[in-house]
C-alpha cells in the first residue's frame, strides 16, 4: 500500500495577470508518506496546495490532478475535503470564543432533523483528542489555548472529517521547540495510520527528521524530488535546491568596528501585566555599543519579548523601574513616542499583527512610524511619501509591482523588509529585532541578515533576540543568556557556541 500513489499533479500551470506562478509544477505523493514541499517565499508552494484543496477551482489552472487513481475536477475546497484532502494553513481558521467540540464539528454539525447531537459531539471530540494527545475538555475555549494546542485541535477537526491527506502549511512557524517536536512526533503516529501528508517548512531540519520525500519548487516550477530513503539529505543539499546555488556561507563575513557605548540599560525591573505581583524582568544590566550586533538567547518564557517591549515604551509590563542611557545619559522612554524620539526602534516578532497594516499599500507602512518627516503642518505629502517608499523599496530590495501593492500580498520576507523599512525611516541610534527572520526562507533571510550587517557597520546599534541559536552565533557580536528574567551569562563572539549558551540556560535552572 505504502508505494502506491495516492496523489499525482500533473503539469499545473497557475497564471494571474502578469504573473506565472505555477510553470508545469509536478507532485506525486505516496499512500502513508510524508512529502515535503521546500522552496523559497514567492515560489509557488501555497499557491499549488491552493490548486490542490479547490481555493482554486479546476478550470483556474492548467493540468490534471488525480487523487486514489480517479481525475478531480474540485469546484471547491468543501468537494477537496469531501474527498479526504484537508488543508491547515499557516493562519489557523479556529473561532476563539467557540469551544473545540464547536471548532470541530463547525459546517460539519452531527444533527438529526435540524438539532445538534452534544452527546454524541462531545463523545466524538473526545476520541479525535485522545488521537492527537491533547488533554483538553471538549468544552474548553479555543481562544484560551496556546498556539501548540490550537494547532492539534486543527488536526482533531481534519481527523474528523476522515483525512486520507493532510496538508500542512508552516505548521511549527509559531511553535516553541516542545510543541513543535510533539507536532512532529503527532505527524508520525498519523502516518503509521496510513494517513499521507504534505508538509510545506522552512524549518529545514525538522523536514529531514519527517520526510520521506522531498520536492523543491523554485520560481514556479518543480526542479527535483529527493528520496530520503536512498541517503541521509543534508540541509545543504536542499538549500542549493532552492536558492540554486551553494550557500557556503549563510550569515555575511562580518569584520565589525566596534565603537564606545551607545545604549544601556541599568537595574531594570518590570512587573507582569495582568498579575501586577509577578516579576518578569529581574534586575537586568547590559549595553550596545556603536556598529555591534548583540543577541539574547532564551528559551520560550525566558523574558526576552517582554523585556525588549518594556524598554521600547513600556509597551509591556507595570511597575518598570531602572535607567535607560543614551551616550551616557538618561532618557526617557515611558511611552513609545519618546522612544522614537530618542532613536530606539523595536522591530515585532509578529509582524502581521502588529508590524504592519497588512491591507494598506507599500508606501503608507513606510512611513507609518514618522510621519512628520513627510508632512507639513499635520498634512501628510503624498509626493514625499512616495519618494521615501521608493528609496525603501529600492534599497532593501523589496519584490513587489511597485509601491502601491498592499503589504497582504507580498511574501513573508518582503513583509519583514517592509517592517524593517518602516523603522529604519525613523533613523534609529538603537535597533532592536525580536525574531527577525521568522517564517522566511533561506534566500530572504541571507538579504535580511545583509541589511542587519550594512546597519552594524554604518554605526548603528542592534539587540537581536533570536530562538534560532545558529542565527545568533553567526550574526552576533556578542551574546547575552536569558533565563527566567535574568540575564545569566554573557558571551563573547569567539567564545560562544550551542553548548555554551545551553549549559549556562540550564546551570542557571538548577541554581
């Protein structure tokens, strides 16, 4: 059973106006397999699993799709799913005030003669959460959930509906490390159910742990498949796939000139926010000096986002207390505003949410965070509004049809350069980047990594807070440790490695 084909695509073409986005794209998918899809932001993955579900209906594209031996025609994605093909986006479709029985059996309601069955729904629920090991009630609110439970629940709902493929798109994009190697683990107990899946990742060492095939589509188009089978697939190897070149170096050779102190922080101390008595940020001393890239290593809840807004703003937190000094003297920085204007930008690591206006165009995100530099006398100048997008756009590199695309439709690195645009407008002394390149692929983050480099060496200060420790060892200057909102150890660039920083993170959890 487990080498016959269960999914073939043929040939698919996608065009919109101007644009090709699948060129004779082919996929074939195993009964029982993990099938990776790898490629870089803008070539085409989601764009095929849309072809794949019915987003876009037969006769939108060119091609054949035959799933268990038969020709579909999907008018829709409910004729995709009625077949047993469900897809989970990257952007759960879960109803947070609803409870998870309500989220599984939403538009698939178990009714008799027009009245929902709760008995029988809750009994249902309870099974589908026994498959995917959560133990939840089937009354809890979705909304109440954390990340890595809503993500389950989104496989319960496709259990529910009897799936013989399960697409998976950036399933562990907001995961911590626990969820998402629980996810994995989940995605392998489904495939000894003889269930196939399509997981679309950056995550590449995730991939090579799962898949057992791996296609790489470049610029629409299919350019290999690779069978984890017949070898151990190195990320490397998958990498020249998708860039089409050797990435011998996946962070800039940085030679940084390192200047005196621009910013520091003395004694800082922030309380939770909505438990006034919780401290968050214990006390915490550190500095960035002119042209240094500085990271904080952590684990999930060690403090770092909430210390990085504190500082920007007291956009997180109660009871702040401590010194924040700019060439050495004290500024204050107790609203966001007075922030800016003392030259520290804060660049979110969630960046639909709260980074940009995802349905206004280029050129207003832009200038979004100064916009007095582009008018006069409290009226914005469209004119040098679009001057300043344009010179973003141009030096950042920003793919796009022009200034005048909404933000929505870019790729998720193009979006991160938006952000970034957005704050380098306000001609920061200190950048901070929570996250900087989550959710993008290998190419985008090698121009983001670049950008960070040309601000480092144009004088610049940045405080990098990273999940990814290869990123922070290959871009940063200097390291500081996190744990439980204190910092417990301070490294430098030639003394810093993976060990090091777990040791000091785990030492410290013992201490």
């Amino acid at each position: 059973m487990a080498d016959e084909t269960i999914l073939s695509m043929r040939n698919i073409t996608k065009t919109f106006p101007g644009v090709k986005a699948l060129d004779n794209v082919n996929l074939a998918v195993k009964a029982g397999e993990i099938h990776a899809v790898v490629g870089e932001n803008g070539a085409g993955k989601s764009t095929l699993m849309k072809v794949l579900s019915g987003v876009y209906p037969h006769g939108s594209y060119e091609g054949e799709i035959h799933f268990e031996g038969q020709l579909q025609q999907f008018a829709d994605i409910r004729d995709s799913e009625e077949r047993g093909i469900i897809i989970i986006h990257q952007e759960l479709a879960l109803v947070p005030m609803l409870s998870i029985t309500e989220n599984i059996f939403l538009g698939n309601e178990l009714a008799h003669a027009g009245v929902i069955d709760w008995h029988v729904a809750h009994q249902r629920t309870r099974e589908l959460l026994r498959r995917v090991g959560l133990n939840e009630s089937p009354d809890a609110t979705v909304g109440k959930l954390g990340v890595g439970k809503q993500q389950l629940v989104e496989i319960a709902k496709a259990l529910s509906k009897r799936v013989k493929l399960l697409i998976l798109d950036e399933p562990t994009a907001s995961l911590n490390e626990t969820d998402s190697a629980a996810l994995l683990k989940l995605l392998l107990e489904l495939q000894a159910q003889g269930i196939a899946c399509i997981l679309i990742s950056h995550k590449l060492n995730e991939i090579t742990q799962v898949a057992d095939q791996i296609t790489v589509i470049r610029d629409g188009s299919t350019i290999e498949t690779l069978d984890c089978a017949s070898g151990e697939i190195s990320e490397d190897r998958i990498i020249r796939g998708m860039v089409g070149r050797d990435m011998e170096h996946r962070y800039p050779q940085r030679q940084p000139q390192i200047g005196e102190v621009i910013f520091e922080v003395r004694d800082w101390h922030a309380y939770h926010e909505q438990y006034s008595e919780r401290e968050v940020i214990k006390g915490i001393n550190f500095n960035v000096r002119k042209g240094e890239v500085v990271g904080i290593a952590g684990l999930m809840g060690s403090g770092r986002t909430e210390l990085a807004m504190s500082i920007f703003g007291r956009a997180y937190g109660r009871r702040i207390s401590g010194e924040v000094l700019i060439d050495g003297k004290t500024v204050d920085v107790s609203t966001i505003g007075k922030a800016i204007q003392h030259g520290i930008a804060y660049v979110t690591e969630d960046r639909k949410g709260s980074g940009l206006v995802l349905e206004q165009e280029i050129r207003k995100n832009v200038t979004l965070a100064n916009l007095a530099d582009v008018s006069e006398r409290g009226v914005i100048d469209e004119n040098a509004e679009a001057k300043v997008a344009r010179q973003y756009r141009e030096s950042l590199r920003i793919r796009s049809s022009g200034i005048e695309q909404r933000v929505v439709n870019l790729s998720g690195g193009n979006q991160q350069k938006v952000v970034l645009s957005k704050w380098l407008f306000t001609k920061p002394r200190l950048l901070i980047l929570d996250e900087p390149t989550r959710g993008i692929d290998v190419g985008a983050k090698y121009e983001i990594y670049t950008i960070i480099d040309e601000l480092a060496r144009r004088g610049e200060g940045i405080l990098m807070i990273s999940s990814e420790m290869p990123e922070l060892l290959g871009m940063c200057d200097r390291i500081y440790v996190m744990n439980e909102g204190r910092f417990v150890a301070e490294l430098d660039r030639n003394e810093a490695s993976q060990e090091r920083i777990m040791r000091a993170i785990v030492s410290a959890g013992h201490a």
